[in-house]
C-alpha cells in the first residue's frame, strides 16, 4: 500500500470524513431523473452516505472508494451515471489519468462532479495538503475534454461561497 493510500485510509476513519457527498443528493437526483439514469456509481464513496440516501430514492446505487474497506472493490457493470463529490481533486496528475480510465470503463450515458477549487481543510500525515490538484473550473474542463472526449460538459456551476465547481457531462452518442 502506497503512503497515499495509508494516510487516506486513516483519514476516512475520521468520524467527520468521507460524508460530505450526501450534500449533493438533490441535484444528483435531478440530473438523473433528465437524464433518465437508473443506475448509479458514487466513485470515492467514502462512508457511503449519498449511496444510501439515492437508493432511498429509487435509484440502483453503490459505490467505490479504495480507502474504505466496505466500498474497495469497484462493481461490475456499467452504469447509466457516475457521480463524484469532492473526489477527483486528491489525485495528483498519473492518478486522475486512472481514474478517467476508470470512468470510461463504466461507460455512463451522464457524469456529476463536484469538485473543490480550493485547498483542504484536512492535512496529511507529512503535512501536505490533502487537495493534490487544486485548479480553476476552466482547467477541470479542458482536463475533462482531453481525458474523456466521448462526453460534452452540458453544466459548469460554480459556487463561489464554497468555492466548488458542479460540471456534468453527458455522453456523446
């Protein structure tokens, strides 16, 4: 196990850690719902809260977070949407090349994102930040154009309060 990976497990066993996602249940349930997804995969889990409140509403729902035992391994299938909340901002560069890839490999018609442009609160063990890439909305975009160019950006919102950036895409077909 990489130190990487160390330092977020042991970050995910915070009590306040890796439950920030359920925030985006609304606005994850509206873009499914236009969009006509069933199926949902909430990539970077953490303790699986938003997958339990989209299953509560209707949706076939799971997860997948690497540091969280209960969520470790990624399930099969494809799924009609993948979402991410405050994820896809603690890979560095080579990390968020596999996490693309991964995407692609679940092949969803719609992607949510939600992605902090700001550093984190949460530090890790060596004292770095917990955020490795920290950019703009304008370079998340053009990072989404170039690794996954399948998908059209149809939504970039970004809430200046939070300092966080909602893009959703959907799948050209």
């Amino acid at each position: 196990m990489s130190n990487d990976a160390r330092d977020y497990t042991e970050l995910h066993k915070q009590p306040g850690y890796g439950v920030g996602g359920a925030w985006h249940r609304k606005p994850i349930m509206a873009v499914m719902t236009e969009y006509g997804c069933k199926s949902v995969i909430d990539l970077g889990c953490g303790k699986g809260r938003l997958v339990e409140l989209l299953t509560a509403g209707g949706f076939e729902a799971c997860g997948f977070d690497p540091y969280v035992e209960a969520y470790s391994e990624v399930p099969d299938g494809c799924f009609d949407a993948v979402v991410s909340t405050d994820v896809l901002e603690h890979f560095d560069f080579i990390m968020l090349g596999a996490m693309a890839l991964l995407m692609r490999s679940l092949n969803p018609k719609v992607m949510y994102h939600c992605i902090s442009n700001r550093l984190a609160a949460a530090k890790m063990p060596d004292g770095s930040n917990a955020h490795k890439t920290v950019e703009k909305p304008e370079w998340w975009t053009l990072w989404f154009a170039q690794a996954l160019p399948e998908y059209v950006q149809v939504s970039c919102e970004h809430n200046d309060t939070q300092n966080f950036t909602v893009h959703v895409f959907v799948r050209k077909d």
